[in-house]
C-alpha cells in the first residue's frame, strides 16, 4: 500500500476572504487533478484564464459564477454541478459564495486532437 494516501476532498481550511488556495492532488503526464478552495473570490479585474489545456471543473460545496470572453455568458455552477472548459476558452471567476468557502475540483488534460 505504498504511496497510497486518503483524502477528503470536503475538509479543507478556507482561505482569507477574497483569496483562494490550490492544492494539487494528483499529477501524471497529460493530467493534473487540483482541489480549489476559494472564499468570497474573484480573478483579477481585466484578467482571463486561456489555458493549453481542457479543464473540467465541479463544485462540491458552495457556488461559483464564470463570466466567458467569447459573449457575455455567466454561468454559475451550485455544488454537486460541473462542466467541460475547452482549451483557449477564455474564462474568469466573476464570483464565488459570499456565505461559505466554495470547494472545486478541477480536471486540467489535453485537449482532444481534432
């Protein structure tokens, strides 16, 4: 059972208010698995994720609301909720719950070759 290791994914320390803390799980060529706690936060005004990469994010507690440059879409994932951010969508985080920390999960791999 070597390197083996349990986690809960729910029981995590949240942040300052307005900050958000990434914690990677697991890495592996191609893959990266990151839990992201973030509590009452924002990106950076005028800054957008444009990433290499497909991301599939979900919430496990909490909301987030993203905010996407390709028209004025928000959408806001409730916990339990989750989607597909192909690479290259440009994507912010235009709020998360003012409540309670918001836990994601997020998928980050290649995308698919067309």
């Amino acid at each position: 059972m070597s390197g083996m290791k349990k986690t809960h994914l729910l029981s995590a320390e949240p942040p300052r208010s307005g900050q958000e803390r990434i914690e990677e799980l697991l890495s592996r060529p191609g893959l990266r698995l990151e839990r992201i706690v973030s509590m009452q936060a924002s990106s950076p005004p005028g800054f957008w994720y444009d990433q290499d990469w497909d991301e599939w994010v979900a919430v496990l507690s909490g909301s987030g609301t993203l905010l996407f440059a390709d028209g004025a879409e928000r959408v806001t994932l409730q916990s339990g909720e989750a989607m597909l951010i192909p690479a290259h969508c440009r994507h912010r985080v235009e709020s998360t719950d003012p409540k309670q920390a918001t836990i994601w999960l997020a998928i980050h791999f290649p995308p698919a070759e067309e």
